[in-house]
C-alpha cells in the first residue's frame, strides 16, 4: 500500500509540475521561472509538512503520499541542474549563477516559511 501512496503523490506532483511548465516555458537566456517556482512551492509544502510533522504529528500515509510522493513529483533538482548547464553552455554564465544563488536561498526560506506556517519555526 506505501507504494501506491508515493505512486499517487507523485502522479500528482508531476502533474503540477507540467502545469507550470507550461504556464512559465523556459526560454533561453532567460531565468527558468518554472522549475524556480515550482522548487520553492514544493519546498513550502515539504517545510509546512515538516513542521506538521513535528508538532502535531502527520500519519505514514500522509508522509509517503506528500512529502515522499507530492513534493518529490513537484520538485525537480535534475531540470534545475539541466537547465543551469544549458545556461552555462549557452554562455550566460551571471545568470546561471544568479539562478543557482536564487534557487539555493529561496528554497531555504520556503522551508523556514512552511515550517512557521505549521508554527514549528520562529
């Protein structure tokens, strides 16, 4: 049965994902709007959950169906990675920074965000 709460939360965090890749294409030499925004939406669930987690306590099937399965379907650190050495092969080497500096640091503060919005944080 875990498998098919991670199958199921996955399906769905891939689906979501899709959507806003096609809401927010990726156009070259620009900065990768999607996989950012989807990372950092995921990041906040994953941080609320954590502190749900914590404080209130979250059941397995709720773990494997959204912090295993919905937001390992939304994220995408493999498109990240993939779309940071496009930018670098391409030659813009300040925006794969700047994408690289903005990923790392508004993931970061979407978990703290999750985590304070589940009131385990401050």
């Amino acid at each position: 049965m875990n498998l098919i709460y991670v199958f199921l939360g996955g399906g769905v965090g891939a689906i979501a994902r899709y959507g806003i890749g096609r809401w927010l294409p990726f156009v070259a030499g620009e900065l990768p709007r999607a996989t950012l925004l989807a990372n950092i939406l995921s990041c906040m669930v994953l941080g609320y959950l954590m502190g749900m987690l914590q404080t209130k306590g979250l059941e397995p099937r709720f773990q494997l169906l959204l912090m295993t399965g919905f937001c390992g379907g939304f994220s995408t650190f493999s498109t990240f990675s993939a779309e940071t050495f496009e930018l670098l092969n391409q030659g813009y080497v300040g925006l794969a920074f700047l994408y690289m500096a903005l990923s790392m640091l508004s993931c970061l503060i979407g978990i703290w965000i999750g985590m304070m919005l589940a009131g385990y944080a401050s």
